[in-house]
C-alpha cells in the first residue's frame, strides 16, 4: 500500500553537479543487488558516472515536522548512476553524504540505511551583476575541501536529451538495507533549471581519497566531465518500498 504522505519535504536549491566518467569496473562492488551502472544512449559498454554534488536543504520537515536548528543546512554527497535491471528504473545511489549535523546523518542511516557522516561545513551563495555562485567548504582531515562555481543568472531549462537533464532528473533513489537486499524509495521534484555553466567556471580543491577513501582517489587524478549548477525546488521523499 502506498503511504498517503511523503516521509520527508524540503527546498533543495543551487545544487552543483560536477561529473566524472569512470570504468564500470570501479563501482561494481558498490552497486546494491539488481543495479548496474546507467549509461546514456551513445555511451559504450564499460563506462560508468559518478558525481559530486554539493546543494542546500532548506524548510525540511520530517513526517511535517519541522526539528529546531535542523531545517536548513547544506549536504555534500558522491553518487553514482544507476539503473535497475528488472524494472529498467533509472536513478542514484550513494557512495557517502556528508552534513553538519549528526542528527541528520543518524535518521538517514537508521531509516534510509544510507552512509551519511557528519562533518563541519559551509556554504555561501552570492547573486550580482547577472551571475550566481555557490561555495561549499568542508572541513576534514588535515585539510579544508573546496568547491566553488558560477553561473548565468538568467536561468534555462535543459531539453530532455541533454547532458544536464541527465544528470539533475531522477526520481528513484536505491541502497541497502542491513540484510544487504535493495531498498528503493522515491524522490519527487518538478524538472529543474539551471544557471548556464561549464567547467571552465568551476574551482574544485577537493582530496577525494581523503573524503571518501579508495578506490574513489581515482577521482584526483582525472578531470571530472561535465558540471550542472541546478536551480533546485521543493521536494518530496517518500518512504521505502517494502
């Protein structure tokens, strides 16, 4: 039976997307049951994408409750792309996600068995003279990571078929649960627009081994692919499937 209100609602707004094209072979062992990687049209066998994806939580609510001094944070998190083999559901999965505050990190992981840790960051967001920018810094290890971008103010809707579009829509999140079975939940948001951007825009002083461990230093020595600055909107996450 379908529950008759979504488990949690928010704003998630400016949201950047950096992207690295990687072998299919990396992320197989993170792959829950069922998955494999997604790929678009043209691509060939072999490839898989994951991404780095740094945005802003705003007015969330659990189950319509609002918890003081936990509505609005950001989160940073690497996910990959995946598609689901029976059904041919197309979604992500996360290799880890990163917040400020550790309450928020424990119900993602006891009800959604997803990886969260919490760590200090920050972020700002600046609008002037027609361009936007957002920052994020978090602060772990012996070092502090660093992302910035800008983009057009004057926002656009990518077309269907476009990279962007790709990469910013998907409606079905999927992972584990703690017998190692796949768990599958819904994300709902209207089709984003996004601030125009590419990567010569983009500032990433990030050490990736360092924020997530192997194999995924492989991403400090390739340039990622493609960045999205996404305008972002209210959404809803709906409980897990049974």
């Amino acid at each position: 039976m379908t529950a008759a209100t979504p488990f949690l609602t928010a704003r998630w707004v400016d949201l950047v997307l950096v992207t690295w094209r990687i072998p299919a072979d990396l992320l197989h062992s993170w792959l829950p049951p069922g998955l494999e990687p997604d790929r678009r049209a043209d691509d060939p066998e072999g490839i898989a994408y994951v991404s780095f994806v740094s945005f802003r939580f705003l007015d969330t609510k659990v189950k319509g409750i609002a918890v003081p001094l936990h509505t609005d944070f950001p989160e940073v998190n690497l996910r990959a792309y995946v598609r689901e083999r029976a059904t041919g559901r197309r979604g992500v999965t996360f290799i880890a996600e990163l917040v400020p505050k550790p309450a928020i990190a424990t119900i993602a992981n006891v009800l959604y068995h997803e990886h969260y840790r919490s760590v200090p960051m920050h972020c700002e967001v600046d609008e002037r003279d027609g361009i936007r920018s957002m920052a994020m810094t978090i602060e772990l290890g012996e070092r502090t990571h660093a992302m910035r971008v800008t983009g057009d103010a004057a926002t656009v809707v990518p077309a269907a078929d476009s990279t962007e579009h790709f990469f910013k829509e998907h409606e079905w999140g999927f992972g584990r649960d703690g017998d190692g079975g796949l768990v599958v939940y819904r994300v709902h948001h209207p089709v984003w627009a996004v601030y125009p951007t590419d990567l010569s825009r983009l500032e990433l002083a990030v050490d990736f081994g360092e924020l997530y461990g192997e194999p995924w230093s492989e991403l400090d020595r390739t340039p990622p692919c493609h960045v999205a600055f996404a305008v972002g909107s209210a959404i809803e996450v709906w409980p897990r499937e049974a």
